[in-house]
C-alpha cells in the first residue's frame, strides 16, 4: 500500500489556485476532494470574477478525468460503510473524490496532521 500522505484540499484552495492538484501530486501527495467540494465550484462557476473563471476551469479539468470506484484509500485506510472512494485519473494526474462521511474526512485530517512537517517541507 502507499505511505503517500493523504492531502484534503478545500474549495478556498481549489478557487484561489487550480493547479494545486497537479502540484500535489508532482510532490508526492495524494489530492482528495470531498463531493462538497465539487458542489461548491460547481456553484461558484458562474460570473466573471476570477474565482468563477477558476471554477470553471477546474470543472472542464475534471470532465477530462477517467474514474473508477475503489473500495479503500490508496493509503490502505479502509473506507466506512456509508462511504464512497472515486478515484480519478487523466494521464499521470490522479486524485480522489469521498463522498464523505465524517469520521474518514477525520482519517484523512489525522494523516494528513501526521505528515503536516513533511508537507511543509514540500512547499
């Protein structure tokens, strides 16, 4: 299984900086998206400001992505039975979309509080 940290990544962040998926991965993250994040571009994509162009390009981004269910995090953490794992790949870009139920959202913050030194390091 992988020891890459898993690296939740926030609508704010989305907005503010498209790119950060591809960043993460280039740096040896594994990106993951909650569906609330998507419901959230998805809403911002309309209007002219530059956070609306960003959402939009992240949408069209996205739609390039093949994707397929799994049944536990890459890192090897197991999902909760309510929980939905889709894993998204377009080249050699991959990330991850949970439709979250709270306690694996907590996972995810947990590892990724584990390996806040290390990201820091990334950056």
């Amino acid at each position: 299984m992988s020891q890459l940290p898993l690296i939740l990544i926030d609508t704010c962040v989305l907005l503010d900086d498209p790119d950060v998926i591809v960043r993460t991965c280039k740096k040896g993250g594994i990106p993951v998206v909650t569906s609330t994040v998507l419901d959230e571009l998805d809403y911002n994509k309309s209007g002219d400001e530059q956070i609306n162009i960003n959402a939009r390009k992240i949408i069209r981004e996205f739609n390039k992505f093949d994707c397929s269910k799994l049944e536990i995090f890459p890192s090897g953490m197991l999902l909760l039975d309510q929980d939905v794992l889709i894993k998204y790949q377009f080249k050699i870009i991959q990330f991850y979309r949970l439709e979250e139920n709270i306690l694996s959202l907590g996972q995810i913050m947990m590892v990724k509080l584990l390996n806040l030194q290390k990201i820091i390091k990334w950056y």
